[in-house]
C-alpha cells in the first residue's frame, strides 16, 4: 500500500507531512509513534492495532531486534506448555520447528499478510511477539490484564548481532553503517532508547503486568532466569519438578547449542521470510569486544549514557 494511503488511515495518530528518512540502501523510513518503520510494517502495526483483540491470558514477548528473542520465545513456549510437551520427548515443537514459527510476530508476519488473521481460533494461552514500543503495544491491549515479557541486551552486543545478521540479507553493510543508524537513531524499530526505555518505565509504573529482564543476566543465572518468568507467568515450577530436573531439561532443550544444531533450524524459512539459520549466531556476551574500536565502543557508551540519563536503567 502507498504510504499517502497509510497515512490517510492514521488520521490524527501521526504528522505524514514529516519527511521520511532514508536508510543506508536508500529505502525510506517512516516516524509512527515514536520509532521508525518501512511502509509495509507501518500498515501491519495498523492493522494490529485496529483488529487485534486481546485475551487476559495472552502473552506477548517484547524486545528490540537481536536482543536474545529468538531465546526468549523457546524459553516461553517450553515453559508455559512443558505440561502438554514434555521437554525430553523426540516429540517437542522446539525440536522440529523453529521459535519464531511457534511464537509468531504480530506486526512483521501475522499482520503483515492478513488484516485478521484468524487469532481467535488459536487456544489459550496464546503467545505472540513484538518489536514495537509499548506506547504502541498498550494502544492494541485494550486496558487487558495479559502479561507482558521484555528482554534487554548491552547494546553493544545488539548493534554486532544486528550487524552479522543484515550482512547475510545485505551486501556492503559495514559497522560504520550501523553505528552512524545507532547514534541518528534513524534505523529499523529504533531510536533504541525509544522501546528499552517504554518497557522500563512501564515495568516501575506497573500499571500493566510486565517482567522487565537482562539477556545479560539470563546467560549468567539461567535457572532462576527460568523460574522468574515461569512465576510471573502463573505457570510455577512445582518442588517436585525442580527436584526432577524439569528447569534443566527446559535449559537444555532451548539451548543456543542444542537449537543451533537441530536440522529445522539449519535449513528452511521461517514465517516471517527470514532463514532459520539465520536467527543463531553465537548467543554470548561482550562479543562487541571483537569488532568494536575503542573509539566506537566509547561513541556508542556516551550516547547510550546520555539517552538513558536519569532513567535509572543502566548497561554495565
């Protein structure tokens, strides 16, 4: 659809007499709340918020792009139905499809494809997930009690994981590109400290169910990075299962070796047009540290303290 159309259905949610910027291939994004879209994403996140309905059991998964999501949305998926598939079976989703095609995004595939896409069919509880700010997020919840899980990564980290993964979808992507969209704040979903920023407030207010998690944090202590969600979610590990190693076997099933080495996620596309490969690279912490200049890493730190600067929210 045109973008003149799309910015026709907005009415008064947005100013479309802005200039659109363009970004290192010259395609143009749009400014909608805040953040900045290609025009397709623009009318997906439309569409999501004029026809999504929200249940009080719904999940949604939120993070910025390459911030542990594809981790988070395994990690959901075998906790919240570990009672339907037990982990250590030959049987479960996770070892025959891969995350994103089990926990779907609502504004780059579900929406993107049908104005309504048949959601009501699905059983509870469903989970989804997103990549928008929650400002536009809470606009399709509806004042609805369903829970929501942000995850956050050093940005460092996700501007290299970002990197890697459009270099294999774009030639001639170099880290000066990405750091120079970083810094603008001009770039896919950004400004960064648009989004982490929404959820983290949001998680202080908490006037909406809302877990605020590190990636960082996740890799360090991963069984209680499991067993935090697990509570929020209503879905606790009873004493029996922890003494039967269910959190362990949960871990080991959705592990970045063990995920990264299944066959479903060698080869195939996932329904959001992205190789399954695509989504594993290394999955740790500080990798930054083997791309990134000084003189890089110290730009990207000082405009990272500026931006979260008496927010409270700090990268160590």
């Amino acid at each position: 659809m045109a973008i003149s159309k799309i910015c026709h259905q907005m009415n008064t949610k947005v100013d479309c007499k802005f200039k659109p910027e363009k970004d290192f291939t010259g395609r143009k994004l749009y400014n909608y709340q805040g953040s900045w879209y290609y025009p397709n994403t623009v009318q997906a996140i439309l569409n999501f918020q004029t026809h999504f309905q929200a249940r009080d059991s719904d999940i949604i998964l939120a993070s910025l792009p390459k911030s542990g999501t594809t981790w988070l949305k395994a990690l959901a998926f075998a906790v919240v139905h570990r009672n339907k598939y037990a982990p250590n079976l030959e049987s479960h989703p996770l070892l025959s499809d891969n995350p994103h095609n089990l926990v779907r995004f609502l504004e780059l595939d579900l929406y993107v494809k049908n104005q309504c896409p048949g959601l009501e069919e699905l059983p509870s509880p469903r989970i989804f997930a997103t990549h928008v700010p929650f400002q536009t997020l809470h606009e399709s919840l509806r004042d609805s009690p369903c829970k929501v899980v942000y995850v956050c990564r050093d940005i460092k980290d996700v501007l290299i994981s970002r990197w890697h993964f459009r270099s294999k979808l774009v030639s001639n992507y170099s880290l000066g590109d990405i750091i120079d969209e970083y810094i603008k704040g001009v770039c896919f979903f950004g400004p960064f400290q648009e989004q982490v920023l929404s959820y983290w407030k949001e998680s202080l207010v908490n006037s909406n169910p809302l877990l605020f998690m590190r990636y960082e944090e996740m890799i360090e202590n991963p069984d209680a990075q499991v067993i935090r969600p697990a509570d929020f979610l209503g879905c606790s590990f009873s004493e029996e299962e922890k003494q039967s190693g269910m959190v362990e076997k949960i871990l080991e099933l959705c592990s970045f070796g063990n995920l990264s080495n299944l066959e479903a996620n060698k080869t195939g596309t996932s329904t959001c047009g992205i190789p399954h490969h695509g989504f594993f690279r290394k999955g740790g912490v500080g990798d930054w540290k083997n791309h990134l200049t000084d003189d890089m890493a110290r730009k990207l730190d000082e405009m990272v303290k500026k931006k979260l600067e008496g927010s409270g929210l700090k990268f160590e």
